[in-house]
C-alpha cells in the first residue's frame, strides 16, 4: 500500500504531492514499483497535526483518485469524514483506511452503502494529543482487544468480514516500547481472523532506535519491519518507499516459503 498524502504539513511528504498532477505521478511510480494499492489522504495524522474542513480534504483527494482509479488502480481514501469517504468511493476509491475505526453511525452507513473495504486502526486519543504519556497495563493485549470489538461490531452492522482489515496503529498514541511490543505482537491480531495492515513506514520511533533523525532517511529501517511484520502474520504494508519494501517482503516470503522455493527454482 503506498502512501501518497495530498498536504502541506505530513511528516515525511508534506507538500510533495500537494499538487495534482504530482499526487497522481507518485501513485503512478508506485504502481510501477509494486503497489497493489494507492492510499489518498487529504488531512495530516501526524502527532500534534490540527484537522482540516471537509470542502478541504474533499479537494485535496477527490481529484487524484478520480485520476488514478480511471487508470485501474486501487485507491483507499485515508480519511475518517464520512462525507470524504462517500465522495470518494464515488470518485472510484475501494477502500476506507479510518484512523479512528468507524466511529460514528454515518461512516458505517457509506460502508454498508458502498461495499468498500475499511481497515480499521486503533489510535489512543486524538493525532493532537495522542503522544502526551501514552500508557498501556498490556499494549498488545488492549490493541488486539479494541480491534476484535471493532470488527465484532461493523459484522453485527451487516458489513461483510471478508470487506474489514485491522491496523495496531503503530506510533498513533504509543512509546517506541509500545510500537516494537505491537510489530513483535502481531501474531496475536492476526489471530482475529482479519488482513492485518501494518503501518511503520518513516515514523518517529524507527529514528528514535537508529537515530536517523530525518524521516525520508528510514527506508531501509521500514523494510526491515516489513520483514518482521510478514513474519509475524502482517499482510499489507502500508510504505512511502514500495521499492525497498517489496525487496524485503519477497524475501521474507521466500524464507518462509523455502521448500517451495526450491521446487520452483528446479522447474
């Protein structure tokens, strides 16, 4: 899943794509990179970020997943408006990736409406405040937990299983302990039954453990939880650079996968 944000202020690429054209160039690019699926968000989550209007993100996103999905790709809207998320699928979108796990009645209604897929993710507080002393007595446990009654409800809802992902929210209200406890612990949201989506590319606490204080320089360290995540039952991967990424999924892969490997290596 690449990641294209259309805003001037995301932590890694704000105000790269703010344009147009450029959002839907680096959708093409990732495309040809690798990327099944292009994510479009209009409104920044970093920590401290301040929301956006509904008629802003609906200019910043609709436009280039027009674009894009009149090409044939695959678009999730990064958004938790339900008014975004409606006049997104519209425009040709296939999936709501929501931060704040479908919290209200209407995004559940463009849901059950549409048909979309929907990852769902958990988040500690608001991007505003949800780094002030995040704490957790069992952050795997609480995660998996919140998640399970998530996807218990939207299936109580009508929504299909097979339309719902799950996302631990890596760096959305948690320590760098807590984001390492989670990638470790994925096996256990895995076990929920649903895709599991991880989301490390770039972020805070990879630079904390490397000490490469500017974000665009943590390719290589989001490769490696790309790995790791796999490994542990992750199976998409939500990265701003597809191409170290896949590297490092295919690989992966093929350890996991050795035996078969080697039959299909002598074919």
């Amino acid at each position: 899943m690449g990641v294209v944000n259309v805003t001037p202020d995301s932590f890694s690429d704000g105000g790269l794509h703010l344009l147009r054209a450029d959002a839907v160039e680096a959708g093409r690019e990732m495309i040809e990179n690798g990327a099944d699926v292009i994510d479009v968000g209009g409104e920044s989550t970093r920590p401290g970020s301040d929301p956006v209007t509904v008629e802003v993100e609906l200019a910043r996103v609709v436009p280039v997943i027009e674009d894009l999905a009149s090409e044939g790709a695959v678009v999730s809207v990064d958004t938790s408006k339900p008014e975004v998320a409606r006049a997104a699928v519209a425009a040709g979108a296939e999936i709501v990736n929501d931060v704040t796990a479908v919290s209200t009645t209407d995004m559940i209604a463009v849901l059950a409406e549409s048909g979309a897929g929907v990852v769902l993710m958990h988040m500690k507080g608001t991007p505003r405040t949800m780094q002030k002393g995040p704490v957790y007595d069992d952050v795997v446990g609480e995660v998996t937990a919140f998640l399970a009654e998530r996807a218990r409800a939207l299936v109580g809802q009508g929504l299909a299983p097979a339309s719902i992902a799950l996302d631990p929210g890596i760096g959305f209200g948690k320590t760098t302990a807590h984001n390492l406890e989670l990638i470790d612990g994925l096996g256990h949201i895995a076990r929920l039954g649903f895709p599991v989506v991880l989301g490390a590319s770039r972020k805070s606490f990879l630079g904390e453990v490397t000490g490469i204080a500017d974000p665009r320089l943590r390719d290589a360290a989001t490769a490696v939880t790309t790995a790791l995540g796999f490994l542990r039952g992750a199976r998409v991967f939500r990265v701003h650079d597809v191409i170290a990424s896949r590297d490092a999924l295919r690989i992966a892969a093929a350890i996991v996968n050795s035996q078969q490997w080697d039959e299909w290596s002598r074919d």
